[in-house]
C-alpha cells in the first residue's frame, strides 16, 4: 500500500518520530488505494499525536488509520455471515 517510494522513506526516518513530524516530511506524499488515494498528512491527521518508536510503528499507523478507500467493499465479510438488519446486507436475488 505504501507506493511511490513513501515506505521507504517512512523506513529511512530517523526514529523515535512524532506524528507532527512524519506529517511535516511525507504529508503530501499519496498512498494509492483500491478506491482512490489519500494524503499522509489526512491519514496521520486521524490519530492522536504521538511518538513511533520504530519505523513498523510508523507503519501500523498508517494501516490502520487509511479511509474507508483501501477497502474493496465496505462492511463485507466473506466468512460471517451478515447479521439481520445490517445496513451492509446485499439486496436480495431471485435466480
């Protein structure tokens, strides 16, 4: 997901890093995700401010903090099923 060299660069950092800090050096690099792209500054803007300790700390953050953009489809599960009344439950098909 990190493309366009940006996990490189986040890997080179000199760490422990802020928050404020990875936003000011890679903020306007783009991760490209299945549904569009996002910048680093939105998706670390999410968290909280803290310090990575490592350069996979910085990573993690960044996974777990992209839009729902770097999903194929929001709320699908192929191995629950959808629970009655969820608002992700697909339409009904007659064949």
């Amino acid at each position: 997901m990190l493309r366009n060299r940006t996990g490189e660069r986040i890997d080179a950092h000199e760490y422990p890093a802020t928050t404020a800090e990875l936003i000011e050096a890679y903020g306007e690099e783009r991760l490209e995700l299945p549904n569009g792209s996002e910048r680093i500054a939105d998706v670390l803007g999410r968290l909280e401010s803290e310090t990575f300790e490592s350069a996979d700390d910085a990573r993690m953050a960044v996974y777990s903090a992209v839009s729902n953009k770097a999903v194929g489809r929001v709320g699908y599960s192929d191995r629950d099923p959808t629970p009655l009344g969820s608002l992700y439950a697909p339409e009904p098909m007659s064949f």
